[in-house]
C-alpha cells in the first residue's frame, strides 16, 4: 500500500500541482516514506520547493518527553530553512509563520483519539490558512485504531488544545477525514486537499498477526512521540491516556509507558482486576489483562515498585470489535474506587495548558467519567448509555467523511 507522502513522490501530477509554490511540512519522526526516508529529506530531494518546516508537540525531532515541555524555533543546519514549533511560544501558527509558504503539507502520523494534539494542531492550521488564503494538503496516513468509536462527546465549552471540538475520545477517522470534519463542523473557506492512501483496508484482520485493523502489515511502527512506542499502545490509549489525569502511574519512566492500566505502590493488582470482573466483566472483552510490576526512573513515583495491569490488546488475545479501551480504563477507575472509596485517583494540576480545570475533566470533554468513578451508586449500564448515544451520533455524522 502506499501513505499519502508516497503517492505525492511517485506520481508526477500531484508534484506538478506544487510547481511554482512555496511549500512548507508539518513533520515528526514517523514523517517517513515506504523506505524510512524522513519526509522532509525525500521531498527536498524530489525537487519540491520546501522553504520551511513545522513541528508539532514533541518537536520535528520527537525527543520531547512530557506535556508542557516546549520546542524552541531553529533553523534546518542542513537545509537552512525555519523549523517553527507549534508547541512553544505558540500552538497555533502566527501571521510570520504562514507567511513563509503557499502550501502545507501535514503529515503527522495519528494515534486516533481526540487527545492526541496533532488532531487540535490540524485544526489550527486549517483555521490560519483559512485566514491567510493558504492551502493545506493532508498526506493521509493509517489510524492505527482502525473505525471503532468509543466515548462521550466533547461538550461546549470544553474546548482545549486535547479536546478540538464536538467529537469522541476514539474518533474512527484518518487525518484526512478528520480535515474534513473541521471545515464542515466550523465553516472553514480553506483549499484543501486530501492525498489519499491507496489500498488501506482498516477493517482487515491481519495474516501474521503483526499488524492489521487499522495498521497495515507490511509497515513497521516508528514512534509519532516518545512514548507511543508500539501498535499496542496506540490501541490501548484511548483508555490509558486517561492515567494523565491521575495520581496513578501511566508507565512513564519505563520502557512500556500508556500500555498499562494504572500502577501504583499501594495499590494490588490482583484485587482490582477481581473487582473488575465483578462489576462489569463484559468490559474486559477484546484484549489480556497481565499483572505486572514496574519501578519508574522518572515522572509519577519515581523509583518506587508500582503493581499494575498491562494491556494486551495485541495477538492472539485482540479482538478488533469487542475491545473498548475507554470503558475498559473507566472500569478499572471504578474498581479502584469501589476498593479505596478515598484514595486520591484525581490529580489537580495544569494540565496542556488549562488551570481551573480538573485534568480528567479536560481530557475527556467534560465530567461525565469522573462523576460516574466517584458515585457510588452509578452501574455500568449508567456510563454505557451516556457513551453509546454519543457514539451513534457520531458515526452518523461521519459516515459521509469517510475515504477508505
């Protein structure tokens, strides 16, 4: 099969459509072409007029570890062109800096779900190039998490840099289609154009068990950002994410960071994968759940043994329908929870820029998850309504986006 950034290298007409423009890409380490050749190296290169360059949260480079740890602007030292941050002094690309090129390329590889920034970071450059009568084009790549939806809608007014608009937490769409459900949901005059992949099947089971729904098997997986560092945890992070917004280990500081339930050193893992299976089994389908153990070298309880759960939704023990990351990392809140009706799941700390908020608020839209953790008398079937109407309006909502 062949990504977006392919299919602009090998076919001479859609190279031609940039002839006589200034061209600028929006990259990071998993900007790479069917040969790992960097983005920004093949399309240099191939001829095209390349006179500046953008890189997202975690920077071009991608070695930014955590939220709210910035990216200064520079100069290419091989090409001499600008490389500006849309995670510094700014997230959303000034007058200066869209003034630099005629066309964006953005080419980020997604994870699928609304907090991952890079989905905030297309909406903004649409919105500037809409201002400043610039063109965008999406070089479309895989959503690794495949069409599944999951999650309740993001409500009004709780907008954020991980939280673009109206949309659920496992969103089902490219980047591509994404770029399109932004300009019909805010009215964008923007030029855009989607530079489809050819052949991605996402709802195809793999051969080899390597990849598959979603992700194609013959593409090895390059980190988009530090710690999404596997297959597994772009399908598990729909739910782990969610860690941010606690006092509880998301993995951080070990080599298999958002693949984990939670960890912590006072909690036993055993006892609250036992209360999952009692509240809600059904939300255990799709995937393994392995205790484990692990001591971080940085971040949430540094050098402290944590027990926890890790996720395997990976192999012989993933199913593409029945897996639900979101409910599955809800379920394990509420165990906790019903376990230590007083421990301190929720942290209070700015998170991605927002300070009058509780950070589990902001990353799932609203307060619906938190306030069905911490109410007592709240069942599954509660969270399960709330999601599944929001789930159904959204799939009918895209149904119409959708290019593969």
């Amino acid at each position: 099969m062949k990504f977006g950034i392919d299919r602009l290298l090998a076919e001479r007409e859609l190279q031609a459509a940039l002839e006589g423009k200034r061209v600028s890409l929006v990259a990071h380490p998993a900007s790479v072409t069917l040969d790992l050749t960097h983005s920004l190296d093949a399309l240099i290169a191939a001829g095209i007029n390349v006179t500046s360059a953008f890189g997202p949260q975690h920077g071009l480079k991608g070695d930014k570890q955590d939220n709210m740890v910035e990216t200064p602007d520079e100069v290419d030292p091989q090409y001499g062109i600008p490389v500006y941050s849309l995670y510094g002094k700014v997230r959303r690309p000034t007058a200066a800096m869209m003034d630099s090129a005629d066309v964006f390329l953005f080419d980020l590889q997604d994870l699928g779900c609304r907090i991952y920034t890079f989905v905030t970071t297309l909406l903004y450059l649409l919105e500037e190039a809409a201002s400043h009568g610039k063109q965008v084009w999406v070089l479309d790549r895989p959503n690794p998490a495949g069409r599944p939806v999951e999650g309740t809608l993001l409500l009004p007014g709780q907008e954020s840099f991980v939280g673009a608009g109206p949309m659920p937490m496992r969103h089902g769409l490219t980047m591509g289609e994404m770029g399109q459900w932004f300009i019909r949901h805010f009215n964008l005059d923007v030029e855009y154009r989607v530079i489809t992949m050819h052949d991605w099947l996402p709802q195809a089971g793999p051969r080899n068990r390597m990849g598959g729904f979603g992700w194609p098997e013959d593409r090895i997986w390059i980190n988009p950002s530090p710690n999404a560092a596997s297959l597994n945890m772009a399908r598990a992070y729909a739910g782990t994410v969610m860690l941010e917004g606690t006092n509880l280990s998301e993995g951080r500081g070990t080599t298999r960071a958002l693949e984990v339930l939670f960890g912590a050193p006072d909690l036993d893992a055993r006892s609250v994968l036992g209360e999952m299976a009692r509240i809600a089994p059904e939300w255990l389908a799709g995937c393994a759940l392995r205790e484990c153990y692990f001591t971080p070298t940085f971040h949430k309880h540094k050098d402290m043994l944590c027990s926890g759960l890790m996720v395997h939704a990976e192999g012989q023990f993933y199913d593409h329908e029945a897996f639900r990351p979101w409910r599955l990392q809800a379920l394990a809140f509420k165990a906790i929870r019903t376990l230590h009706p007083d421990y301190e799941i929720w942290r209070d700390f700015p998170y991605e820029y927002e300070f009058d908020r509780l950070a589990i608020d902001v990353i799932n839209g609203g307060p619906a998850l938190r306030e069905w953790v911490d109410d007592e008398a709240a069942q599954p079937g509660d969270l399960d309504r709330i999601a599944a109407v929001d789930e159904a309006q959204w799939r009918s909502e895209i149904a119409d986006l959708l290019l593969y």
